[in-house]
C-alpha cells in the first residue's frame, strides 16, 4: 500500500516526512499497523498503484576550485 502522509509524523519505523510517498508491506504486522493507525486518522492518503513516484530534487553542483595561479 503506498500512502503520502499530510503531515510528518514520528513512527516506530521511523520519522515519515509530509508529502513523501511511502510503500507499506502489509504482509509485516508492524508496517500494517501503522499504515491503518496513519490512515484511521486522517493523516495519510493512498495512492493508486499507477500514479508515477515524485522525483526527487537534484542536490546543486558543488562550486569548481578556485584556480591558484589566477
């Protein structure tokens, strides 16, 4: 089950950050407790499986060394 959060919320996996779509194995007593605690409050979404994932933002291109001879 993939489930975007509405807010970051603290887990026993972990912190679960907002607007981040997170894949729940609910064949795993823990992960399946949690996904249904998240969505029986009303702090998650599901996703359709079809729906493409986020891409990630690219981290900026460190700045060149500056020439020593310049």
């Amino acid at each position: 089950m993939r489930l975007t959060l509405t807010r970051t919320q603290k887990t026993e996996i972990g912190l679960l950050q907002r607007g981040i779509p997170y894949e729940f194995d609910m064949t795993k007593p823990a992960e399946r407790a949690i996904a249904e605690d998240l969505r029986a409050r009303n702090v998650a979404t599901e996703i359709p499986d079809e729906a493409p994932a986020a891409a990630k933002k690219a981290m900026p291109k460190a700045a060149p060394d500056p020439d020593p001879a310049a």
